[in-house]
C-alpha cells in the first residue's frame, strides 16, 4: 500500500511541471512548425522541451552544447547549428519528461512492487534516452561521413580518369556531379553550381570541403587548389595519387564501421542486464519489507 501512495505523490508531483510546460507549448509553436517532421521523432511535443529549456534555463555554453551546434551546423548549416542545438535539447527533455510520467502512470496502475519495477525501469530508460540522444548529431554525422567516403574514392577516380582523357576538370566535376543522388554527388552539384555562377574553382572547391568536413575529403581538395594554382601542372598526377589513397582508406574506413557495430551492441545488452537485475532484486526487496 505504501510503494502504491507514494508512485501516486510522485505522479503528481511530476504531472505539475508537465501541466506548466504543456501551458507553454504553444509559444513555440512557430518552432516546431520549422523542424522537419521526417528527421525528428515526436517533433510535434517539442513544445513541452522548449518550455522546458526556458524554464530550466539551459546554459549553452557548455563544451557538450557547442559540440552538439558544431555538428549541427555541419549537418544543417552553420547559421541554423544555434536552432537546431536548441531542437535537441527540446527533443531530449520532450522525452525524458514524458517518459518519466509514463513509468509512473504505468506504475500507480499496476500497483505495489510490480509497480514499482515498471516505474523504476521506465525511469532509467527515461535517463539513457536523454543521454544517448546528446549524441543523436554525432551518431548522424558519422553515417553521412560514411556516406561520403563510400562513394568519395569511386568519385575521385572517375574525375582523374576523365581529366586523364583531356576533360577540363570543371566539366569532369560535372559530368561526376550528375551521375548519382546519394549525398556525396548532391554536395557535389552545389560546386558545380557554383562554378557555373562564376565562382573560381578553388573557391567552390574549398566551400565543398567546408560543407562536407572529413579530414579526407580536406585534404583532397587542399591539394587539388594547390594544383589548380600551379596552372593545372599537377592536377592530373594529384587526381591519380589521391584516388588509390582513397582506395586505401576505404577498406580501412570499412573494418573500423565492423568494430564499432560490435561495441555498441555493448549498451543494449547492458541494459537487458540492468532491467532483469531490476525485475529479479524488487520481488525480493518487497517480500523483506513485508516480513
């Protein structure tokens, strides 16, 4: 009776700031209206995180938070890394309050250990998802850098091989730019654009560089600028070095994506532990304090 009254205080005690932070939901709603729904779970209760953040005030300052705006401003742009920094923090307390509430909700209905497990249980999946979620723009990036390298050495070698065969590397680029529609390319068709606009091709390239921000494609395009200044002297054996560079690399890149598959299976299976360990220890705990 005493785990169920107090699951029931706590309930309540809870249900306050997330009646507050509902209140004032509706203030950003100009906010959630901006976020891409397809990116981002739940987007549409990110209200209640914003709320949260302005209550709570948040200090983004911290080398956490400019490290989630530095990736998101890889990912969506540098002006909009400041917002999109602030959708993450929205999303993470979005689920940690709702989370939290529906453990305890859970709890009070089923009542006694039993309730007690599933609000405990629910309350520490609640804390992970948080956690985890500070590296939802880390995790993003690394799949787009993987994306990038995946098809960055097939890339370079269809532009040497082109170069080789006469083709200005203007139009090379192009020609390359245009035969795919996975990310590498689409980063691509912005240099050729710019090219066409009549920005230089040192320029465009270093703003594809800037935008794409692996150490590998860096140095790629630090190299073929420095060409491109010699008058072109150097380009065609540059195409040709960095392509069976980036060869290399790739089967590299590859075993290393195998080991960090098999290190993050590590967290669930943790978490498989710690809820059984739950689920045996409240029985046990009960049955004592009812002795």
């Amino acid at each position: 009776m005493a785990i169920s009254i107090g699951l029931l205080i706590a309930l309540i005690i809870i249900s306050i700031p997330l009646i507050i932070f509902i209140m004032k939901a509706e203030k950003y709603a100009a906010y959630v209206d901006a976020i891409d729904k397809d990116d981002f779970f739940g987007a549409q209760l990110f209200g209640i995180g914003f709320a949260c953040i302005e209550m709570l005030k948040i200090d983004f300052s911290t080398d956490s938070a400019v490290k989630i705006r530095s990736e998101a401003g890889i990912l969506f742009g540098k002006r909009y890394g400041d917002f999109y920094l602030r959708v993450n923090y929205a999303q993470r307390f979005t689920f940690l309050v709702l989370f939290i509430y529906g453990a305890l909700l859970f709890g009070c209905f089923s009542g006694g250990v039993e309730g007690l497990s599933i609000a405990v249980l629910g309350i520490i999946a609640a804390i992970v998802i948080f956690v985890s979620y500070a590296g939802n723009y880390e995790d993003r990036l690394e799949k787009l850098n993987y994306s990038y390298m995946r098809d960055f050495p097939s890339a370079v070698s269809t532009i040497a091989l082109l170069v080789n065969a006469g083709m200005f590397l203007r139009d090379a680029w192009k020609q390359v730019a245009y035969s795919a529609d996975r990310p590498l390319y689409m980063q691509m068709r912005l240099v050729a654009e710019d090219m066409n606009n009549g920005i230089s091709e040192g320029d465009a390239i270093f703003a594809f560089a800037n935008r794409c921000g692996t150490k590998e494609i860096r140095k790629f395009c630090t190299l073929i600028i420095q060409a491109i200044e010699k008058g072109g002297r150097d380009l065609t054996d540059s195409l040709t070095k960095q392509s069976d560079l980036l060869i290399i690399e790739k089967r590299e890149l590859a075993l290393q994506q195998g080991e960090k598959a098999s290190n993050k299976l590590m967290m669930p299976i943790g978490m498989i532990f710690l809820g059984i360990l739950v689920m045996i220890m409240m029985p046990i705990l009960g049955n004592m304090s009812a002795a």
